[in-house]
C-alpha cells in the first residue's frame, strides 16, 4: 500500500500494524466466542450471536475505552 519512497518505514510500520488489528478477530463479552469483526468505522459485530458493540475505529476495544470502564467499574464499587 505504502511502498513508496515518499513515506517513511516508520508511518509504513504503523499502518500495517492498524490494517492487521483492523482484520483480526476478537473475543465477544457477550458468548465470549472469538468472533467479533469490525463492520464500519468504531462498530463492531459479532458473528456468532449477532451483537454490535461500539469500540475504536481500528481496534475494538481502545485504550480510552479501557481506562473509562475500569473507572466505571471502580465507581460502582463505591
């Protein structure tokens, strides 16, 4: 995609490694299957149970994401 000379290998590396976490699979909360695919940007759907999540636009679960359900989670202890 990004063979040319005009880009560097840094921004090279780093597109390869969204466009790989874009295709992978991930593991659903909801069956806990391993079956979760992104279906357009930031939803996600899984083919097993058929539920949508929303998440980051490359990857599904961000880091703000993680770092505000932990938040969530520590203040619903309280």
């Amino acid at each position: 995609m990004l063979r040319s000379h005009k880009f560097g290998a840094k921004i090279r590396k780093l597109v390869v490694a969204a466009l790989k976490a874009k295709k992978a699979l991930y593991e659903c909360p909801a069956c806990g299957k391993t079956k979760v695919t992104r279906k357009s940007f930031a939803v996600w759907n899984c083919k097993s149970c058929e539920a949508q999540f929303a998440g980051g636009a490359y990857i599904f679960k961000s880091e703000a994401g993680e770092i505000s359900s932990r938040l969530i989670g520590d203040y619903q202890k309280l």
